[in-house]
C-alpha cells in the first residue's frame, strides 16, 4: 500500500455546495465588518465632538469662576453671601444676594466689564438684594 494513497482515501474531497457556503459565510462577514466599520467612524466622531465640548464648557466655566471670585474677593463684606455656580450652558453665574442696591451695582457694572452687556445680565440673574 502507498502511503499517500492512504492519505487521499481517508479526505473526502470537497463539494461545490461547501464552497458555496465557505463564500457565503466569507461575504456575509466581509459585509457585517464594513458596516461596523463605516458606523465606527461617524459614531467616534460625534463622541469626539461631545467630550471635547464638554471641555471647552468646563474650561470657559472655570476661567469665568475664577475672575469672578478673584473680584468678590476684593469685597469679603459686601459679597460675602454670594457664591458662583456653574450652570449646564458652561457659563458661571454668581448666586445669593447683596446688602445694598450699590452692592448690586458694582457687581452688574464689573461682570459687564468683564463678560459684555447680554452675558452680565443673564448672570445677575441670581443676585438679588436684601
């Protein structure tokens, strides 16, 4: 007996119904693969977009805080009972209430200074006078 022959009889040889399922199966996967691929990318990049506005949001919420502290601070006494928050629009509002309608003045008059006319208006939204 030839080895080989033994080899040969104990294989049976592939069917052309086998190969067409093996395609099948091959092409089915190549397609589920790209979609997932083609989905990847936009997904990736809206996500992206997202965390990196978020941060820009903390950032600029965060810049605003400090200058807005760094002036409250000047006056302990006549600010005393303020504090700033940030809100979900990623800006930073100062919240609470001033002795004084002068008090509130200068506050309106230094955020206007600092952050514009629409900007300081909408954050004195939540200072309120005694």
């Amino acid at each position: 007996m030839n080895p080989d022959s033994e080899l040969d009889s104990n294989f049976a040889p592939t069917s052309s119904v086998n190969r067409g399922k093996d395609t099948r199966f091959a092409y089915g996967c190549l397609a589920v693969y790209s979609m997932m691929t083609t989905l990847a990318v936009p997904i990736a990049f809206v996500i992206g977009h997202m965390v990196s506005t978020l941060g820009i949001y903390n950032n600029r919420a965060e810049y605003q805080q400090t200058r807005i502290e760094e002036y409250l601070n000047k006056d302990p006494e006549d600010y005393r009972q303020l504090e700033v928050e940030h809100a979900s629009n990623g800006w930073a509002y100062p919240l609470g209430s001033v002795n004084s309608q002068e008090d509130y003045d200068r506050l309106s008059q230094e955020l206007h200074r600092m952050f514009g006319d629409e900007l300081s208006e909408q954050m004195m939204y939540g200072v309120e006078i005694q």
